[in-house]
C-alpha cells in the first residue's frame, strides 16, 4: 500500500516535457507546417522519438523565426517585465528560450485576455492586441512555409546530387 501510494505521488509530481505545440495541430488536416506551432508535419509526428539535441535543434529554429518576427513587432516591450508577467500566468518556457518565444508567450495570453495586455510588459494596449496576433499569425506562418520549402529543396538538391553520382 505505501508503495502504491508512493507511485501516486511521484506521478501527480511530474511535470510534463515541453513541446512547442500550441494546441491548434493542422498537421492532421494535412498541413505540412502547422499552424499552431510551426514545426513541419513530420517533427510533429516524431517528437516523441527525439532526443534532446534534436528537440532543441527544433526549438532554435522555431525561436528564430519568433525573433524574427515579433522582436521589431514590439519594440516597447520590456523583456524583464513579460518574463515577470508569464511567470506570474505560470507559463513554462526552457531555460534558454528566445526573448521572441516570451513575447510570444505574453502575445498569446494577451490574444485571449485583452485586458492583459497592460501589465504584460509588451508595450501595448488592448484595442492593439489583435491586430499585432493576427499580423503575428500571417507572417511567421509565411516564414514557417518558407523554411519547410527551403528545406524540402535542400533535401531534393541532395537527393539529384546522389542519384547523379549513382549513376556515374
């Protein structure tokens, strides 16, 4: 019994690992860059089968693009206080996240609560908030598809370059 009650505890204790799903998966509409959290259909259906160095490579690209996109989109934002502000909503990001994917974040949270975006620390107010998510939504997802293409082209340059050399 105590043993049992043990393996209760120490199960209600974890903590799930992070993945940067956004909840809104439309790789399963057959997407081959989900909408939610960008990363490219098959990295959504092999995550679990990743190691670290291959989740954290996904990652990286991932707060790339975040910086890329909503660091000039928000040029007021003070990091200090959105790092304070989804602390607070009990937002969980890696250690090392990018100021782009904490700006996302408080964005984020701010989408769904306009009234938050005050103390937010992004330098916004509410009447702002959507139309900078909705401007986020479009170009980052532009960037996202422009990544996966690049990608796939890379991946078929290779390809030819092989097929070539075969046949030599």
């Amino acid at each position: 019994m105590v043993v049992y009650e043990e393996n209760i505890l120490n199960t209600a204790r974890r903590i799930p690992s992070l993945t940067p799903c956004a909840g809104r998966c439309s790789t399963v509409f057959g997407d081959a860059v989900c909408r939610g959290c960008r990363r490219f259909n098959h990295e959504v259906i092999q995550w679990n089968t990743y190691n670290e160095e291959q989740r954290l490579s996904i990652w990286k690209r991932l707060d790339q693009q975040l910086d890329q996109i909503l660091v000039p989109m928000l040029p007021h934002a003070q990091l200090s206080e959105v790092e304070k502000f989804i602390e607070s909503k009990r937002i969980r990001v890696l250690e090392n996240a990018s100021k782009g994917r904490k700006l996302y974040h408080a964005l984020k949270i701010c989408e769904k609560n306009k009234h938050l975006a005050e103390q937010s620390g992004l330098g916004i107010s509410a009447p702002h908030v959507k139309p900078i998510w909705t401007e986020f939504e479009r170009r980052v997802l532009a960037l996202a598809n422009a990544s996966y293409e690049l990608a796939w082209l890379r991946a078929d340059g290779i390809s030819q370059s092989l097929q070539l050399v075969d046949e030599e």
